[in-house]
C-alpha cells in the first residue's frame, strides 16, 4: 500500500509544466485490456494514450475459485481498496503504473480518486476443451470488474457519480493440473486404490466387489458408481514430491490442493486372469471432479489404470 502511495506521489511530484485548464467529463476504457504489475505489486490498470484506470486492491481478492452465481465479491471503496484515474500531458506506459520510481516523463495533469462505491469481482473458470474425448482443464480465471455506485473527487472540489462502471475482465492465467500418472495402480490394506507420479495423487475407496478375484464375462464390466463415502475419487496435488513406499503409511504429506470426484459418474472394472494373478483394469466414465465451486472433467472416457491382485 505505501508503494501505491509512493508512485502516486511521484507522479504528481514530477507533474510540473501546465497547458492551461484541463477539463475531463467521463472516464472511457471500454476497448482497453486490463493489464497488471505482476509481481511488482498488486496493481491492475488500463492504459489509453495520455490515461490510466488504476486498481489497488489486495491480491487475495483474485481467488483462484469461481463466484457462486449472483454472488460476486464486494469491496467497499476505501484506502485499502482504491480506484484512481489519471490524465498525463503525454503517452503513458506501464513504467509510469509499476516502477517503484516512474519515469519523469509524461506528468499527471489531473487525478481523480474515487471517494466512495463498490467494486464488484464475479470469477469464472477457464477451461479448455480435448475434443477427442471432452475432457477438460482448468487453464485460468477470468475476473470480472466493475464499480457500483460510484462517486470520484476530482480534485477541484467537482465530483463524478456513475451507477455503474464496467472495469473490465482480468484473466489470471494458471498452470493446469498435471494428472501425469502411468496407470499402474496399487492398493493399500485398507482397500485404497491408487495411483501416484510425482506430487500428486488420484485415490479410490473401492467397493471390493468391483475388484472380485474373478473374471469378468466379455464386454461385461462391473460396474459402479463414483459416491461420497463408497467409490469416493480423491485427487490431491501436494507441495512437496510424495514418497511413493510411504503412501499407505502416513497423512503427513502436505496438500496444495484437494479435488472430489462428483457423484454420479461411472466406474467399469474388467477383470482377466494369467495363473492366480488377477489384472482387473478400471476405467472411468463421464467422471468430473470438483473443488468448491469449481469443476473440471476427466472425460467421455478415462483409464484410471490397471490394479493386479492375487487370491
């Protein structure tokens, strides 16, 4: 926040020629891509030749999670959460918004700061699409901005009032899940499949008649149903890389992010046998997982992986 204030006041600090009267009457930025400081600070701006739309909001605000529906994030205007437009007397550029120490150059000819309203933040996923099997990754969030009610001092004693005033969209790109697993799937004492590569993990508390040491009849599977207690599907990306041998001991892995199964999908196993070893290969269908209010699908069909067992 002191930052903020910092560049603020630098920028009108060196703001030090005058072209006579300014006189601005709306703030336009309908065709401007929302742009951010990145690690630099937790600014989001608009920038359109001599102009800026600034946004000071904490960074948490930004979740990786979608809104739920008619329910957007509400931030009060305020000196935590701020919206500030400037007017330059030449072309600014994001060096004027992010340095620590702008450039000299362009000056601040006029400032608004925004004494009162609300700013509204509706988050979505953004997935893409495998066509070959509609499988589908979380790729980012797209945050949806605007102001309610909102009222800017001008500075000269003037203020501007818009009922409602659309920031715009910022899309925070994101790494999707890797779900980089092998399919060769083993199961602890306790009856849990899975399956694990790296930090990651993909668990499933099976119903045992689905993995009955018995072979299954062809183009018979079993069949069953993903569930919250029986056939519940678990997937957990860890922070740290999990030791593989220890898996069925602990819980101590530390987890960065937890994804359910939604109940409903399918679960087909189909068993084979060579001599008393008994491959029972288990495929899932139309299965998604989910997490708070967001969700993704693993596809028409997905090949969780093949689990040996022995009478």
């Amino acid at each position: 926040m002191k930052r903020f204030f910092g560049i603020l006041t630098c920028l009108i600090v060196f703001s030090a020629c005058d072209d006579g009267d300014l006189v601005i009457d709306t703030i336009d930025f309908d065709e401007v891509t929302t742009s951010s400081c990145g690690d630099a600070n937790n600014l989001l701006f608009k920038l359109k030749e001599g102009e800026a739309l600034i946004l000071n909001v904490p960074t948490e605000t930004f979740k990786e999670e979608a809104t739920p529906p008619n329910d957007p994030i509400r931030l009060n205007v305020s000196s935590q959460n701020q919206v500030v437009y400037n007017f330059y007397d030449g072309k600014v550029s994001s060096n004027n918004i992010c340095d620590l120490i702008p450039p000299s150059t362009p000056n601040v000819k006029n400032q608004w700061k925004a004494d009162s309203g609300v700013i509204e933040v509706t988050t979505v996923t953004v997935k893409s699409l495998d066509e070959t099997n509609n499988s589908t990754k979380i790729t980012g969030y797209k945050h949806n901005i605007i102001f309610k009610n909102i009222t800017f001092g001008k500075g000269d004693g003037t203020t501007q009032f818009y009922e409602s005033f659309v920031f715009g969209d910022y899309l925070k790109n994101i790494t999707p899940l890797p779900l980089a697993f092998d399919q060769k799937l083993s199961i602890c004492n306790t009856g849990l499949v899975y399956e694990t590569s790296a930090s990651e993990s993909l668990t499933l508390t099976i119903d045992p008649l689905l993995i009955d040491n018995s072979n299954t009849p062809i183009g018979q599977p079993r069949v069953g149903t993903i569930g919250l207690l029986k056939n519940k599907l678990v997937y957990r990306l860890y922070t740290n890389v999990i030791s593989v041998d220890k898996f069925c001991e602990t819980t101590d892995f530390a987890v960065k992010e937890e994804w359910l199964g939604v109940a409903g999908g399918t679960i087909e196993v189909t068993t084979t046998s060579i001599g008393n070893v008994f491959t029972h290969v288990i495929v899932f269908k139309n299965v998604s997982l989910a997490k708070g209010n967001n969700n993704f699908r693993l596809g028409d069909t997905y090949k969780y992986g093949e689990l040996q067992t022995h009478p």
